[in-house]
C-alpha cells in the first residue's frame, strides 16, 4: 500500500466507509423501502438494518459538507429516507424493527422491534434532520416526537426492557447494566410527547473493575468496545460528569486503553494481537458473527477471544485515543492489503485461523462508527449537529444534571 499522511488515511477511509452507505441504500425513489441501507455487503443483500439507516443519515450530513456527494443529492436522499422512516417502515409504538426488507420497509426474518436499534436510528434522524433543515427537519421531529418511550419502560425496574417479540406481543429482558443505551435515556427523558423519568439513568448496575493501571472502568459484561462508543458518536461527554461524578468520556479512554493493553498481553498467544492490531468488539469472525469479542476489564473473567480483530474497534475510539488508533489503522492498511475492499477496511481479519482469515463483508454499524468518530476526530461535526438540537442538549441535561440542569419546558414549547 502507498504510504500516507495521516489525514490522507483517515480521509480515505472515511470516504470509501462514506460509499458503503450511499452504495447500499435501496435508490428507488418509488420504492417504499427508499432510503433503507443494508445491514452488510455484499451478503444479505435484501435485509436492512435500522442502525445503519441512522448512521447511513449521519453519513449522509457528513458526505454533503465534505462534497463527496452535492448537497442537494445528499438532502433528497435524506428527506427520502426521513419520509420513509415515517411513513412505511414497519413500526410499532414509534419503535423500528431491528432488521426490515430493503424493498418492502416491512420487518424481516421474525426479528424484534429494538429499542436500541431505533435509539441509533433517531440520533441519524435527528442529526440530518438539523443539518438539512427544511422538510427533513419536519419529518425528523414527526418521526421522534412518534416514539412511545414509556411504553418501552418496565415500571417495576425503571429500566427499559430489552427487546419486544412481536410475535407474542411482549417485552423481554432489562437494559439492567452498563452498556451503550445512553442516547435511549437523553432522547426518552427529553421527549416532548411521551417522556420517561430521567432518573433512569440512575437505575442501571456499574460494574467496575480494572486491568492493569488502567480502572477504573465502569464496563459491560462482554467488554466489547462498541458499548463505550455508540452514544458517543452523538453525545459530546467532553467536559462533562454525571451526579455521581462519573467522566464518562474517561471512562471509555480507560476501557479502551485496557483493552489495547489486554491485546499487548497476549500477543505471545496470538499473530494477530500487537500493539498496533488491537481493539475487540463485535464483529464478524472465522466462525460467524459474534458480539462477545472483547477484554472485560476484570482480572477474574476473560471474554471470547479467538485472534480476529476488527479495524473499527480502534477506528470507533479514535476520539479517546487518536495516536494509538491512527497507529493501529496504519498498520492495518500498510501491512494487510487483504483487509481493504472498495468500502475501506473489511470487518476483521485473523491471522491465527488456518488459513489466514479475512471478513468477506462489510458491516454498517461497524463503518458507521468509523466514519462518524473519525470525523468527530477531525471536525466535531457530529457532535455539534447533534448538540444543536433539543432533544440532545435537554436529554444530556436532565439525566446528567449539573449546571444545565433545568426544568422541562411545556409540550407545547418543546421542539428540535
């Protein structure tokens, strides 16, 4: 591969992670699934995914300011796919479907109405909502403003539950612990239409531990990197501390400084694992997709590590550490030319399965969180979009608390 500045890297993997969700996005206008993106590439080709429509959105603000695409391409793909959003995707109660059929909108292999995968995509909504302005900031309010977050909320744990079987009609599961459902509670707390307590933030478990130096880190069961990263992508925590005066933007410098050192540290048992090739999170992998990649930063568990490795793991923390990942997806360009594709870098690789393994896919949420923090990285363009609007700025207010802490406005005041 051709050596390259740092910016041209990051520039060039931005623009190829761009093209996976303009490429992949159903371009029919007369389509009722307009504007949906699929869920991965080149496999699967007529399932959706929800959260890549969110980061697809987000892409789409992204592309405009940066000219990869005219802007007002940009603004009717996105008014197409808000109109979409609104008025032909499978929903219910305002929640999407985690996956939906990329030609027909309606839900796709049985799967659940997620409250997370709708959380992703209303952060798109309404970061492309506010970076359009016009007509797709109407539909973006209309499409929030839609979304029943109380009836998503177990009242007994005030958690949200984990998922809704539509099949029978009921919840399952609890958001019981840390993990990356935050922008759930900023966007619930501020809603103008159907609001949740904004003390659910205060009622989820935080197990903490540490790996070395690095702790303490308050962190998932599975340690996968990605739960420290999704809400960041729309929420500026810089600065910033809850109640309880937790740092949660430190908290994901040291989670993911814990699992760099976790992959130095075995790196005598793995080819993959270096200092320069690291960052577990949910990815695909020789055997399948699996999201129980990670290094729980807790000396007495240790997760499912099997050598494979996935670019977005540094990529998604290059706001918390941008030498070590800017180092690591040089590495990765530089020395694996079996790992880039026309949309960037594929999912993982994995030089300990025999043969070495390489992803055959891309996936969406996995080159969203790419694109979107490497430009947070450059710009802040994300971040400053999405704090613009109502329900960020109020959201972070309420369930964090401290000086902006306010009361609610009136309903009828509320708005983007």
């Amino acid at each position: 591969m051709e050596r390259l500045t740092d910016e041209q890297l990051l520039d060039l993997e931005s623009r190829r992670s761009f093209r996976f969700f303009w490429k992949e996005a159903n371009a029919d206008p007369s389509s009722p699934g307009y504007g949906l993106i699929r869920d991965r590439a080149p496999g699967l080709p007529s399932m959706a995914s929800i959260a890549s429509v969110g980061y697809g959105l987000t892409a789409l603000a992204i592309g405009a300011e940066r000219g990869w695409v005219t802007r007002e391409e940009a603004y009717e793909r996105a008014r197409g796919t808000l109109h979409t959003c609104l008025h032909h995707a499978a929903q219910r109660h305002g929640f999407f479907f985690h996956f939906l059929d990329i030609d027909t909108a309606e839900p796709y292999g049985g799967c659940e109405v997620s409250v997370i995968d709708t959380a992703i995509c209303i952060c798109g909504v309404l970061t492309a909502g506010e970076y359009f302005g016009g007509e797709a900031r109407e539909l973006a309010k209309a499409i929030y403003e839609r979304v029943e977050w109380d009836w998503y909320r177990n009242p007994e744990t005030n958690q949200f539950y984990m998922g809704y079987d539509d099949a029978s009609g009921k919840h399952f599961g609890t958001w019981d612990h840390y993990a990356e459902q935050f922008m759930m509670y900023f966007l619930g707390a501020a809603s103008p239409t159907h609001p949740v307590p904004a003390d659910m933030f205060d009622d989820f478990v935080r197990y903490v531990g540490y790996y070395g130096e690095y702790g303490p880190v308050i962190h998932s069961t599975g340690g996968a990197l990605f739960v420290y990263q999704f809400s960041h992508a729309w929420f500026d925590f810089r600065g910033r501390q809850d109640r309880r005066g937790v740092d949660w933007f430190e908290n994901s410098v040291q989670a993911t400084l814990a699992n760099r050192q976790f992959c130095i540290d075995h790196a005598d048992r793995s080819k993959t694992f270096g200092p320069s090739s690291w960052g577990l999170t949910a990815c695909d992998g020789p055997r399948g997709y699996h999201g129980g990649y990670g290094a729980d930063p807790n000396t007495t568990k240790r997760d499912y590590v099997d050598g494979t490795i996935p670019p977005c793991g540094a990529a998604g923390s290059i706001v918390f550490t941008p030498e070590l990942s800017i180092a690591a997806l040089r590495h990765y360009y530089e020395n694996y030319p079996k790992l880039w594709g026309p949309y960037g870098f594929q999912d993982a690789y994995n030089l300990d399965a025999f043969p070495e393994w390489y992803a055959e896919d891309v996936i969406g949420i996995d080159k969203g969180i790419t694109l979107l923090m490497i430009e947070n990285y450059r710009t802040g363009f994300v971040w400053r979009h999405m704090m613009n609007t109502a329900p960020a700025r109020e959201g972070m207010a309420l369930c964090l608390g401290g000086q902006e802490e306010r009361d609610r406005r009136p309903a009828a005041d509320s708005g983007q």
